[in-house]
C-alpha cells in the first residue's frame, strides 16, 4: 500500500479492491468467495453505509429502504496550506485534490477567495485517462489573491466531474444521521497577517 507492504488492518495478505467502488465494499479479509443473486446479509451491506433522506433520524430510519453505497459523489479538498494556518503576501499558494466516483474524470476545480462568490479555474494534474475510467484523485493547485485589509481570508473549492456533476454549497440539503455522502463545498480559513 503506497509502495510498502500491506499492513493486517488494511487486509494483509491480499485486499480486493474494484476501481470506481466504494471502499466499504472492498472487502479486506476475505474467508470464502460465494456466488449469490442476492445482495450480501453482512452487517457493512445491509445495516451500514446507506443514505437517507435529511429529516429521517434514529427513530425513524429504515436501513431495508435504502441501497447500500456504491458509489462516492464528486468531491475537493483544499489540503495546503491547512486550514487555520497564517499567511502572508498578495497571492497565496493552494494545492488540493478532487474525486469522483464510478471512474467520472474531474474536468474542473473552482476555487474561490471570497467564500464563494467568484471563481477561478484550478490547475489539474491527473493521469492521461478516459472520461469514464478515472480510479484515481486528481491533484489540483492554484493561485489566488489576497484581498488587501482582510484580516481572514475564506478560500472554497468546488469540483466539476465528467457528467457535470458538482458539488452542492451546503450540507443543509444533503446531510444525513449517517453523515455518509456528504460532498459540500470545502471551505477553509486563513488568518492574513501584514
């Protein structure tokens, strides 16, 4: 994993891993393979990993209503610098990564210095990959300005998949009590120091 060996607690001696499939469905210690027409009894498929509608709560979910997890929205990170870090100058250095599930390429990052008001297309690094056979992150990097006398500076990204998928502003429409599937946008916050 990462160029070394796989350790026990990610599957050691063997992992399956399926391209573009969440990764609770990858199992990590297999025992025995079963062919089945029916979706597995286990616990992690059946009672785990499912999305629900935002009001449904604990009294009232039932996890039979909903499929299991296969595939993870389009997301971003914005990783460095790291939020609550102190900057400093006129523009600043931003690096983070996009994903999207079931191979959608990321064709764009917006990132934003103004929480979201306007946008500024990142630089994307990624392998040379179809439109639908992207297993990987895609890295991204940009450089924003800092606006003059902001004391905080709120920096947002939001990325764009192959399908045109995006991610959504807030989690207010799309949080769930398992907290699953949440793809809102990445806000971080700088302090500017003169």
């Amino acid at each position: 994993m990462n160029g070394e060996e796989l350790p026990r607690d990610h599957g050691y001696p063997v992992r399956a891993i399926v391209p573009g499939i969440v990764g609770a469905r990858n199992v990590k210690w297999l025992g025995r393979i079963t062919l089945s027409e029916e979706e597995s009894n286990s616990h992690w498929q059946k009672g785990d990993y499912k999305g629900f509608c935002p009001s449904v709560d604990w009294d009232t979910v039932d996890f039979d209503s909903a499929p299991a997890i296969e595939e993870l929205p389009v997301t971003s990170a914005v990783c460095s610098p790291p939020d609550g870090s102190k900057v400093r100058g006129e523009t600043l250095h931003v690096k983070g990564y996009a994903w999207s599930g079931g191979g959608r390429k990321i064709i764009r990052v917006d990132v934003s210095a103004d929480g979201g008001r306007m946008w500024k297309a990142a630089k994307l690094h990624s392998a040379d990959t179809s439109l639908t056979r992207a297993w990987a992150w895609t890295l991204w990097e940009i450089d924003v300005p800092v606006p003059e006398g902001v004391e905080k500076l709120e920096v947002v990204s939001k990325a764009v998949d192959s399908s045109y998928n995006t991610q959504p502003d807030t989690t207010e429409n799309i949080w769930n009590l398992r907290g699953v599937l949440n793809n809102a946008w990445h806000r971080v916050m700088y302090s500017v120091v003169r």
